[in-house]
C-alpha cells in the first residue's frame, strides 16, 4: 500500500478538481468505476430489521434518501462530536460529501478516512494507518466510526473500531449491494492474510447499519451482479419461497426495479438478522451462512483478490458445492440444476476458472471455517435447507477429477487472475 499522502498531494496527483475534506486523511490510488444502473426509487416508506442480540442488538434501517438525515440518526448512538468517516475514493467521490454535510449540520465534526478501493485494502497496514488518524486526532472511547462503503469498507471499519481503546463504537452505511444484504449485517470484522481470507478479525456489532437503496445507482453494474449471489445464497440456505421470488423476479432485478430490489434486500436482511440472532459468534446455525464460500473464499485467494471479485466467487461456489453435495449423495440432480439455472440467469459465471485441485484443497485448508484440518462445509439437501459437515479430501478429489477433469490443471496450480466471462476490473466500490 502506499503511504498516506496529503490532501495537496492527493488532488495535484490525480484528484483533480475534487474539492478537499479539511482534517481528512488518503492515500493509494485507485480506478473509476464502470457502466451504472440506473435505479429509481420513489414513495417507499422506512423499513426496521431488528437484530437480536440482548445488549448488543441494534437496527436495521432501509430508507431511500436516508443518507441526506445520517447525522440525526446519530444522537442516540454516541455522545461525542467526532465522528471518523472511513470510505474509499470512488464513494467519496459520490457520497462523502453529502455524508460530511449531514454530519455537520447535525453538530458532528466528521473526519474522512479515504482509503484505496478493492479487496487489497484488507491488510494490517490499512488498519495500522486508520488507527494512526484516529490517535492523531485524538479520538476517544466515545468518538464514533462510519463505515460508507462496500464490505472492504465495513470490514476494516468495523476491526478498527474493535481495537482502537479496546472498542469505540461503528455504525456501518453500507453503498453495494453485496454489503446492504450480507457483509454489513452480524458483526464479522477483520482483513486478509496472505494465505486466506478474514483469516485475523473480530466479532464486533455495529451501533445500527443504515442503508440508502439509492446509493445503489452509482455500483457499476458488475458488482450489482455479483451482489445478487448473496442475495440468492439466502433463498437457498433458509427459504424456498424466497428462492421462488428470485426465480421469477430476477430479469426485473437485473432491470433495477424498485419494488423486487427493496424486497430482495429486505428479506435478504431479515434472513441473516433471525440467523445471527441464534448463533452471534458463527459456533452452530450462522455456520450455513458460508454456503458458496467455501470454494468462492479459496478462488478468490488463489486468484490473488484480483481478477475475481467476492460476489463473482460466490456465484461460482453456490454450484459447485451443490454438485459436490450431489456428488455425496446429499440432494438431487434437480437442487443443483435449479441453482445453476438462477446463477446464470443473474449474468454470474458458475464454471471453476482453471486451478489444479492441490492448489484448490490448499486453499480451502487455509479457510478459517477449518476445524482439526477437516474442511467443514455447507452442503444443500434441497433448496431452503442445507447442512453442515466436513468433508474429506479423497471425496472432494474425487468429485473435483471426475467432474473438471486432468485437463482442467495449469502446471503453476494458480488462477490466470481472468473472470470466464466478465472483464477483469482492478477495484471495488
């Protein structure tokens, strides 16, 4: 990562007539986004999702617009006027400044935090350089953190604040749709590790998560895409009729249509509330939360976090371990046949980029969902119901050989770091 530059420095390099955020703090650079949907939503009211978790519950708010009020909504939560907003610049350049004027209108004194985009964010370095703003400043027990961004954003957020003085509190403002329906919502904070993903964190609740669906107009459509394997992960994992709305809504959400996008991303939220509800801390039921990320988690390191992005992985994880699953005698041709079906419908890739399978049970080794060396995963029996148990690495051999075959094997072991079929792109919002 580079090293944090100034304000000066940030806008002559590349910045250009970006108007500067007096206190804040950046460095890296980073790419623009892509092609955007265009997202209209008018007349919906605000929603709540409660997460229960005694004295650690909090809210979940969906309102279009509800970024313009964020500073009101913070009167309940913190008692102190500093308010650290961390982001990445392609939100910044969106949203950062109407997050910075809601604050001071309501009597905060915000300080941004903008960080490169992309999932290479996720280091010990970012956190040691969000923890040095927050000393330098001096923050206090009592000061506050916004995440404004994907779940890169959220999570280094959310670990930061974990440790800063023992823990100061966050709220999470998530922008993707990936972040809204999944990563925002339980408490799971942390960063990557060389060897695997989310491999050094904490559980850390937000004080609420607050989500403006119309942030999602500026997501190049990609991510939007990918988003919509999380969303599909809850149809699969806990409800079959949500799996039927999916089924049939999916061409009006790729179209960005108001009423099934509010609706996928409220009952996504409700799904993942009533899970971490009965299992905070991922030692039972949240387990069936890593469905597709098993294989997704262990691609997306092979590929060195480039190439693929989470939701792409995932895309490509919810079938594969459905054919694994199938495979072992644990659900029907028909279960897996219906998720690939939906996959591809989405626009999302479901095929293994080429990988050797040494390369890809090493990964999988390194996953933090690894219990005595047995990888433990998430398999369906059918859709709305899954299980959770280990599985061996003669099965998986066995399955991944007959399945994708020697010629599948690169002589390196590693992923060309290409999507099959989507262009590669460098960052993430």
């Amino acid at each position: 990562m580079a090293a944090v530059a100034t304000h000066h420095d940030a806008r002559r390099s590349d910045r250009g007539s970006e108007p500067p955020y007096p206190g804040g703090s950046e460095w890296g650079l980073g790419m623009s986004g892509q092609e955007r949907p265009s997202l209209t939503i008018t007349g919906v009211a605000e929603q709540i999702v409660p997460v229960i978790l005694g004295e650690r519950s909090y809210d979940i708010v969906l309102q279009p617009g509800l970024l313009a009020t964020v500073g009101d909504r913070l009167h309940t939560l913190t008692t102190s006027p500093k308010i650290g907003v961390v982001t990445d610049r392609h939100v910044a350049r969106h949203y950062l400044q109407e997050a910075i004027r809601s604050l001071r209108k309501a009597g905060y004194d915000p300080t941004p935090i903008i960080l490169p985009p992309g999932e290479r964010t996720k280091t010990l370095s970012t956190i040691a350089k969000i923890l040095d703003v927050l000393a330098r400043h001096k923050f206090e027990r009592q000061s506050l953190l916004l995440a404004l961004g994907g779940g890169v954003i959220g999570d280094v957020t959310g670990f930061a604040a974990a440790i800063y003085q023992r823990g100061i509190p966050f709220i999470q403002v998530p922008t993707t749709l990936v972040a809204q329906v999944d990563s925002s919502v339980g408490g799971k904070t942390g960063v990557d590790h060389r060897l695997g993903k989310n491999l050094i964190g904490a559980f850390y609740q937000p004080r609420a998560v607050l989500i403006d669906p119309c942030t999602l107009r500026t997501l190049p459509r990609r991510e939007w895409v990918a988003g919509l394997a999380e969303v599909i992960k809850y149809g699969i994992i806990a409800e079959e009729g949500f799996f039927a709305f999916l089924e049939q809504e999916i061409s009006a959400l790729l179209k960005l249509k108001d009423e099934p996008v509010i609706h996928a991303i409220t009952r996504s939220c409700e799904i993942k509330a009533r899970v971490v509800a009965a299992d905070e801390r991922e030692s039972d039921r949240r387990r069936i939360l890593n469905y597709g990320h098993t294989i997704g988690h262990a691609l997306e390191s092979l590929a060195g976090y480039h190439g693929l992005i989470h939701g792409e992985a995932v895309g490509i994880g919810l079938v594969q371990e459905a054919d694994v699953a199938c495979y072992m005698g644990l659900c029907g041709r028909d279960v897996v046949e219906r998720i690939r079906s939906l996959v591809q419908r989405a626009g999302l890739s479901e095929q293994v980029p080429r990988a050797s399978f040494t390369s890809l049970w090493g990964a999988m080794q390194h996953d933090k969902k690894v219990i005595g060396g047995r990888v433990i995963g998430v398999w369906p029996v059918r859709i709305g119901e899954v299980v959770v148990r280990p599985i061996e690495q003669q099965v998986c051999e066995a399955w991944f050989r007959s399945t994708h075959g020697r010629g599948r094997r690169l002589s390196s072991g590693r992923l060309s770091g290409k999507h099959p079929v989507r262009r590669k792109v460098r960052a993430r919002r």
